[in-house]
C-alpha cells in the first residue's frame, strides 16, 4: 500500500470516528426523547383512562351482544340468572403452535423506547419495568383464556365452558395491554376516532382469543347483608363495598375505582399439581378476600408451600361460610374490557352480616393496591356501602369505575330479587 493511499484510509477512519461522535449526541436525545414520551404516553392513560374506555365503548356497540353492559359480549355469555360456579366449566390444556405470542408481541414493538445500549425495549412490561414500574410487580403464572363455547340456544341456561391455558402474566402485559397504551398515545396526539391503531386493526376481532395473551381478571362484588336484606332500613338491609386503585401502586387501571375483591385468575403457585387444582373461581376469589380485605401477602407466586382451602386460615372460614349457607357465590356473566379486550369474569359473593362481621374482624380499610370504601361502621368492623338504586346505579354509571365492575354492579341490581337483595 502506497503512502497516499495509507494517509487516505487514516483520513477516512479519522472521519467515520469523528462522524460517530458527533451523532452520539442526537441518538442520545433521540433515546431520551422516546423515553420522555413513553412516560407521558403511560401518564395520560393514568389520566384519561375513563374516558378512553368510554370511547371504545360507545364504538363497539355490535359487539355488546347485552346492550346495558359496557363489556364487549356474545349471545350467551351473560347468563338468563345467576348462576352457581359449579354451571361454568372450566377445562385447562396446552397452548398450541398457532397459540404462539412472538408475531403479537414484534407487532406491537414498535412503541417501546430504546434504551442505553441503544436496543428497543422488547416489550412493554420491560419498558414498564425500565421508566415507570409500580409497586406490585411479578411475572406470575396466570391463566390465559383460549375459547368460550355458550350454551345451545334451547338451553340457555346452561353455563359456559371456557378453555385455558398456562402462560405468565407478563404475557397479558405485553399483548393485550398495549391496546390501552395505543389508544392513549394516538389520543394525545390529537386523535378523536378510537379503535384505529395498527395493533389493535391487526389483531383483528376482539374474539380471536388466540391471537393474543387473553388473561382474564375475576371480580367480585361483596354484598352484606343483615337481616333477610329487604331493603328496609329498620330491618337491615345490603351493603356492598367497593375499591379505589390507587396511582403509584399497581401496573394498571390505576386511579380508578372497582368491585372488590378482584384480580388476575391465577393459580397461587407455579407447580404443575397447583396449576390444575387452583382453576377454581372460588379458589381465586378467597385468596384476592385475603389480600385484598385482610392485608395477606400476595399468594401467587413461584413458593414452595402450597395452600389447602379447607384447612388453612383464613381460606378454611371462608369455605366453611359457603359450605353453611351463611355466604352465596354466584356467577353472572363474562365480557372483554371494550378498551383493552381482555376478558373479565363477573360474579357476586353475598354474606350473611353474622359470618361477614365475624370472618372479616381484621379487616382494613387501606390495602397494598389502594382503599377500600367501606361505609359506616358495623360494631367493630364495617357495614358498607348501602345497596340502594342511587348508590349502585351511580357507582355502575360513573366512568372512573372500571367496565368490569360497571358489569358487577348492573347484574346484581337486574337480579338483585334472585339474590335476596330487596
């Protein structure tokens, strides 16, 4: 090699170094400035979540087979009455090829920020975990819903049969979330037509269960009740109790108010015998009373030590209440949240006053995910909220309540003769 051509290569590598160094600045604004906007993106669905949600509503009206609730429905899934547990049929298998979350989750990639080493987040809950991670916050194994197969129309009153499978969590995170934040950031952009994003238009209908991480949320709606319930004050009468989410606290749905208790369907340990046994309705709902009205540790997790429902406290009161007749679990119905698609089963637990009070001693108002408003108080514990029409109509038809627990609270008050709340 010549000198002049050694001095031009030096000259050229001198220029492809120096070249580096002086985008280094703008790719690091760039990193910064998709940061700041995935913050600000997260931080307005914080903020306008209730209005999104109304949206998305009000634009999928064919998809609400039952026209008084805000969750997207089929023929079928909200039953003729509520129904006891044992009506809906719960069958667990494996996930198959064409099941596979790796073309949903590249699909949606596109939003996430790029880090210091200047790759993508690879997902949503890693861009969550990175800039903006709340206080509760773990992978845990949850039940993902494949298939819903309604009654025969000569018998309506037959219960669902729903198929699952194993996945995580963050599965549900990073596919079917995403909607919301979507919806979010085309909003304050200026957006006033919902439901066109790309990920949401690729995914197609919100009943392609399969196409994405359909992790279904189990929501209850606590009714006390004293005295026969017939309404009438000098007699008693229903309480029922709801939940402030609080901001800062949980991953989603924050600042808003819900049915308690409620939470992810999950099973409360990652081992195969518990896998099985914990696709129960009831199991999760004593597991969310225990956190969520007792302050227990989150049971859903990666421990060794599994939980037995009829001996361990307070699990074993609980199911010695429903075994006595002194508390009623019935199912009423099943949709997908009209914001984000993903499935909400609805049911109502109504107690006996007696076994409430005593089961419930311990109770608090303030729990790791927010407040619980509990009404005025009953001896030494809470009575709740009174269970007449402008309580339960209002909490129903107020936006900042999440859709499923709009559901919870229409349901009962339609069947709130069939349950002995009037």
């Amino acid at each position: 090699m010549g000198l002049e051509t050694t001095v031009a290569v030096a000259g050229l590598l001198v220029g492809i170094v120096a070249a580096g160094f002086a985008w280094a600045p703008q790719r690091q604004a760039g990193r910064e400035q998709g940061v700041a906007l995935f913050v600000r993106v997260r931080g307005h669905l914080k903020g306008h979540r209730a209005e999104l949600s109304t949206a998305c509503a009000e634009g999928q009206t064919e998809h609400r087979a039952d026209g008084e609730l805000v969750l997207l429905t089929r023929p079928g899934w909200v039953p003729p009455r509520p129904q006891p547990l044992d009506a809906v049929r719960l069958t667990l298998r494996e996930s198959r090829p064409d099941e596979q979350l790796d073309s949903c989750r590249a699909d949606v990639s596109r939003y996430w920020p790029h880090g210091p080493g200047a790759r993508r987040a690879e997902s949503y809950s890693a861009a969550i975990e990175a800039y903006d991670r709340p206080g509760v916050w773990f992978n845990g194994p949850s039940y993902r819903l494949l298939d819903v197969t309604s009654p025969p129309a000569e018998h309506p009153g037959d219960g669902l049969a729903l198929t699952f499978a194993l996945g995580r969590y963050f599965d549900g995170l990073d596919t079917t979330e995403p909607l919301a934040y979507e919806e979010a950031l085309r909003h304050l952009k200026g957006g006033t037509t919902p439901l066109r994003g790309p990920f949401r238009r690729g995914l197609g209908s919100p009943f392609a269960l399969h196409r994405r991480a359909a992790l279904p949320g189990v929501n209850t709606l606590t009714v006390r009740v004293e005295n026969g319930g017939d309404g009438r004050p000098e007699n008693g009468g229903a309480y029922f109790f709801m939940h402030r989410r609080a901001p800062g606290k949980v991953a989603l749905a924050m600042d808003t108010t819900h049915v308690a208790p409620a939470g992810e369907f999950q099973p409360h340990a990652d081992v195969l015998p518990v896998w099985r046994s914990d696709l129960d309705l009831w199991h999760n709902t004593m597991r969310e009373y225990a956190e969520e009205f007792l302050g227990a540790p989150d049971a859903a997790g990666s421990g060794g030590v599994t939980l037995d429902y009829a001996r361990d406290a307070p699990y074993a009161d609980f199911a010695r209440a429903v075994r006595d007749g002194r508390a009623r679990v019935r199912f009423l119905g099943l949709g997908l949240d009209p914001l984000t698609w993903k499935p909400e089963i609805c049911l109502v637990c109504v107690w006996d006053a007696a076994a409430f009070d005593e089961i419930f001693a311990g109770m608090g108002e303030h729990n790791e995910e927010g407040v619980l408003v509990v009404g005025a108080r009953a001896d030494d514990g809470y009575r709740g909220v009174p269970f007449t029409a402008e309580n339960v109509l209002g909490y129903a038809g107020h936006p900042t309540t999440l859709p499923a627990g709009r559901a919870c609270l229409t349901l009962a008050w339609r069947w709130r003769h069939e349950l002995g709340l009037v």
